[in-house]
C-alpha cells in the first residue's frame, strides 16, 4: 500500500500505526504491551515490505522509463512522419514540375523522333548509296592497287637509274677534279708562255732598239765610209753578225708566239669541256632529286593506301579484283569528297537511339497516365471552385440584398428621415467593393466623408444593426459610440438598442446619462488611487426601490 502512496498522502491501521511513503509512526503505548519478539516480527514483516515496496517502486520506475523512452520514440516517429510528409509536398511539387519538363521534352522528343525516322530514310539510302560507292571503291582501290604495282616497278627502275646516274655522277665528279687538276696545269702553263712571251716582247724591244742603233750606227758609218774607207770591212762583219741574230731571234718570237697561241687554245677547249661536264653534274643532280622526290611520293601514298586498307577491313587481293579497269583516281576521289561531305552534315548518328525511342515511349505512356490523372483531378478541383462560386455569389448577393434592406430600414429610424443603402463598385460579386450611400434629411451630400461625426456613427451603427439583424450573435459590445451624439439622436439610438435587446445582449460603455437609463444593469469603475482601478456593481431596478422609498 505504500507504494500506490504519494508525498502528500498517509494510512492510519486498525492497529494504530500511522504510515507515509517514506515514513511510519507507531504508537508506543500500544506496543509497550506487546512483548519484544513481537516487535521484532513486526519490524521484519514491515522490512520485507519496505523491500517489497522498494522493488515495486524500481519496477513502476522501470515501466516510467519505458513509458517515457516510447513517449520519446513516438514523438520522434511524428516528427519523422511530419518530416515525411514535407518531402511527399515538395517531392509532389517537384513530380509537378518535372511532369511540366516531361511533357515539353516529349514534345520535342516527338519532333525529334519524326527528324530521326526522317534522318533514318536518308539514311538508309545514303548506306545503299554508300554500298554502291563502296563498290565503286573497291573497284578503284583494285586499280589503285595495279597502278601501285606499276608505280612500284617504275620505282625500282627509277633507284637502279638512280645508281647507275650515281656511279656516272662519281666518275664525272672524279673528271671534273682531273681535268680542273689539269686546267690548273695548263693555267700555271699558260701563265708561264705568257711571262716568256713577256720576256721575249721585252726582247724583241731591247733587239729593235739594237737596231734602231745600228741603223743609226750604220748612218754614222757610211758617213764615216765617205770620210774614209779604212774601218768598213769591220763594220760589214759586224752588221752581218747583227742581222743573223735578228733573224734568229724573229724566229724564236714566232715560236714562242705559236706555242702561246696553242695552249690558249687548248686552255679554251679544257674550259669547254669543264662547263659541258658541270652541266651534265647539274642535269644528273636535278633527275636524281626528281626520282628521289617521285619515289618518296610513290611510297606515302602506298603507305596511305594501306592504312585505308587496314581502317576499312577490305583485302587488297579482293579489291583488287572487284576493281574496274577503266577507274580513275580523280573521279573516285571526287566521290569519296562529296560523301564525307554528306556524312559530316549528317552529324554524328545516334547507335541508341531505338532504344532510347523505347524508353521514352514507356515513360510517356507513364507520364500520359499521370497527365490523364491530374487532367481529371484538375476538372474537379475546377468544377468545385466554380460550384463554390457560384454559391459564393448567391449567397453574397442573398446576404448583400438583406443588409441593404435592413440599412435602407435602420437608417431613417436613426435619423429621423433621410436615406441610405449599399452599392456595389462592380459587377463581379467576389471582387467588387460596396459603397456606403447616405444622405441625412436636409442634405444632398454625395460622398460619407462630408458628414459630421455623429452623422458617421450614426451611419456606422445603422449598418451593424443591419448585419446583426440578419445574423443576430449572442453579445453586442458597443464602446461610447454615443459620444458624438446630441441628446435627440440618443434617444434614437436607445431606441434601436432597446428594440434589438430582444435578440442580442448588449455590452455598452458610455459616459451619457440617458444611455446608462437604458441599462438593465451598471458596473461602474473608480480609480481611487492612480493606477488602481475599482469595479462598483449597481442594480438599476433596486436603485428605484431605493429612491422610492
């Protein structure tokens, strides 16, 4: 029992002990007459139920823990499913826009896949065109093949030509260094004729000078000869010794004139044929290079060839025979242009695109099922949005109707004449605003920010008056809205109020006297200290029975 027991809670036994939760108090008179064995029964009964109650309060301590660990767990599951359901809205949303995406992607999917079908037509014709030309390249590549044959004969031909015009360009290399040795000889020869043919000028000269002085030697003799005859003998003697070495020297002079003029000529002959064997050296070079050019032109475009070859998987055995004889290279080549062309407008070909066409059209069929589901969610969302329109403007025009009427009729009451009424600032019931018309007798005013205060209060309680009539509320709480009113219109608006107490409970506040006559009850507030507000409650009929007494 103490157990179940709380803090504030305690058991009084037949026995007269007296027993909290935590507690015990045991009445020693009573136990005087007990004996000790008897105490200390009833100290270990109650030990064993303080140790009953301890594990009672270890388990109930337990089941709160448990209780507060699943109070814990289902509040972390709420949170998770409210967590949940925020991903499942914005999941939704995203499904909404990825939906939109969907549909503008499979619409030009859709246009895509007519470009493709379009695309695959033209594709499959140029494929049969490409067979043919492919053909037609096979042909060529088999023509292209015995033209390399031919090529390659032409070229072994060319590089034995070229050995042969090699080992004569090395035997005319090693002529031109003989013959420029000898041309070099026959330079230092000629250059030694002509510096004896200098020598024998200058001879030739000294000899002509010789005789020149013997002419004049001879002169001077004959005249000595007329002066006297005694030294002619010796002078005859010497005159024939000068003219025998005149002729002599006349003579070599005209050898050495003759051999100067053959090695020229033979100087002249060696520089011919220098300048015929360089000639033929520089035509042996230039046909050497233009072998050796073709041949390396010969052997890229054989390297070309093979390289398609073996980029194509054809056999060259088998191209070769399906070639056409009459094939040329420039017409293939043409055509080989024109369909690369053709391909690079192409564009790269899609492989995957059927299956990707399949995929798509599964996942349109799919998104056409969630389209049709929210086309029809959305017709009825639409059809309940204009059903509560509509009932929306009937009911608003309905309610609108009745106000106006009863303003129309609170107005005059009010006033003492005059008219008022609502009107609307448009023709859509759900959006137009009202207009508040009202016109006081005497005035033709036509706006309600002309009137004075109290024409407005009276004018704003008219049309509270109007709405609670037509859904009256259990309490009305007006707050001084007499303040601005004369006594005349006081009067008028208790007047109202007392008609209308029928139905509604009023709860006014006002400082008028005539006002407060109308109350059933007063409650009046004091300040008698600043700060300190003071109710006074007072009951209206039993004032009379005061007054009355």
């Amino acid at each position: 029992q103490r157990a179940t027991l709380s803090g504030d809670e305690s058991v009084i036994t037949p026995e007269g002990v007296w027993f909290g939760l935590d507690w015990i108090t045991v009445d020693r008179a009573a136990s005087g007459q007990n004996g000790a064995l008897e105490r200390e029964q009833q100290i270990r009964d109650l030990k064993s139920k303080i140790d009953v109650a301890r594990q009672s309060i270890s388990r109930k301590e337990l089941q709160i823990d448990e209780l507060r660990e699943r109070v814990q767990r289902l509040e972390s599951q709420r949170e998770q499913e409210q967590r949940d359901v925020s991903e499942f809205h914005e999941q939704r949303a995203d499904l909404t826009a990825r939906l939109d995406a969907r549909r503008s992607l499979l619409g030009q999917q859709e246009s895509r896949r007519g470009e493709i079908e379009t695309e695959a037509a033209e594709n499959a014709e140029q494929i049969t065109d490409s067979h043919r030309q492919l053909d037609a390249a096979q042909a060529r590549r088999d023509s292209a093949e015995h033209e390399l044959e031919a090529l390659q004969g032409e070229r072994r031909r060319l590089e034995s030509q070229r050995d042969e015009l090699g080992d004569e360009l090395d035997v005319a290399r090693n002529r031109a260094i003989t013959d420029r040795g000898a041309s070099q000889d026959l330079a230092l020869q000629v250059e030694s004729r002509r510096s004896t043919q200098s020598s024998m000028q200058s001879g030739l000269e000294r000899m002509r000078n010789q005789l020149t002085n013997l002419q004049t030697r001879v002169a001077d003799l004959e005249v000595q000869i007329a002066d006297g005859q005694s030294p002619l003998a010796d002078m005859q003697s010497s005159l024939a010794e000068r003219l025998e070495k005149n002729v002599e020297i006349k003579e070599a002079l005209t050898r050495s004139r003759g051999e100067v003029e053959e090695v020229e000529e033979r100087l002249r002959g060696l520089d011919q044929e220098r300048l015929s064997r360089q000639n033929e050296a520089a035509e042996i070079r230039d046909s050497l290079d233009e072998v050796r050019l073709t041949a390396r032109e010969v052997k890229v475009r054989r390297e070309a060839l093979l390289e398609q070859f073996e980029a194509t998987g054809f056999e060259l055995a088998e191209v070769t025979n399906e070639l056409d004889a009459e094939a040329s290279i420039e017409s293939w080549a043409q055509q080989l242009e024109e369909l690369s062309g053709k391909i690079s407008r192409l564009g790269p070909i899609n492989l995957a695109a059927i299956d990707e066409f399949k995929e798509e059209s599964e996942r349109k069929e799919y998104l056409d099922a969630q389209h049709a589901d929210l086309t029809e969610a959305l017709a009825t969302l639409e059809n309940a949005i204009r059903k509560i329109d509509k009932e929306t403007k009937s009911r608003f025009k309905e309610t609108f109707e009745k106000v106006n009427l009863g303003f129309k009729d609170l107005f005059p009451q009010l006033f003492g004449g005059g008219q008022a009424y609502l009107e609307l600032t448009g023709d859509d019931l759900l959006s137009a605003g009202v207009t508040v018309m009202a016109r006081p007798p005497g005035k033709r005013n036509s706006t309600i920010h002309l009137l004075s205060g109290g024409e407005k209060a009276l004018t704003a309680v008219a049309l509270v008056f109007a709405i609670f009539q037509l859904n009256p509320s259990p309490f009305c709480m007006l707050d001084e809205v007499d303040a601005p009113l004369d006594d005349a219109n006081v009067e008028r608006y208790c007047d109202i109020v007392r008609k209308m107490s029928e139905d509604v409970q009023f709860i006014f506040i006002t400082h008028n006297k005539i006002t407060m006559e109308l109350a059933n009850q007063l409650v009046g507030v004091t300040m008698g200290e600043p700060g300190v507000s003071r109710l006074v409650s007072v009951d209206v009929d039993s004032a009379v029975q005061m007054a009355a007494v």
